[in-house]
C-alpha cells in the first residue's frame, strides 16, 4: 500500500523488512516475490541497473 501511495522510503523499508525474515527462513516463493516487487519499485524510481540486479537475484534465488 505504501508502494501505492508514493511513500517509496516507507515502501523500501518494509519490503527490507520483509524480505529478511523469509530469506532466513528459506522461503524462497515468498523471498522472490518481495525482490519481484523490489525491483518494480526500483524500476518505478528510474533505477534501472538497480532493477534488473535485484530482478535477477529474485529468480536466481540469491536472497
């Protein structure tokens, strides 16, 4: 929702929050899912580079 609502710090934290605890965990669905929109959100801030390197961990499962 953050995402959403232009608050990308707010966005970016969470999804930092988020991703840590389900990479522990070795859930690898959820963990490429929140790189997934990780990387969308980078895309959307003009972070191309930044985009596909975060892309690319989420389906090569270097979380």
């Amino acid at each position: 929702m953050a995402f959403d609502n232009r608050e990308h710090a707010v966005a970016l934290n969470r999804f930092n929050t988020a991703v840590k605890p389900a990479a522990g965990a070795g859930d690898a669905p959820l963990s490429g899912h929140l790189l997934r929109a990780m990387a969308h959100q980078a895309l959307y801030l003009g972070f191309r580079r930044e985009a596909l390197q975060v892309a690319q961990h989420s389906v090569h499962g270097e979380r």
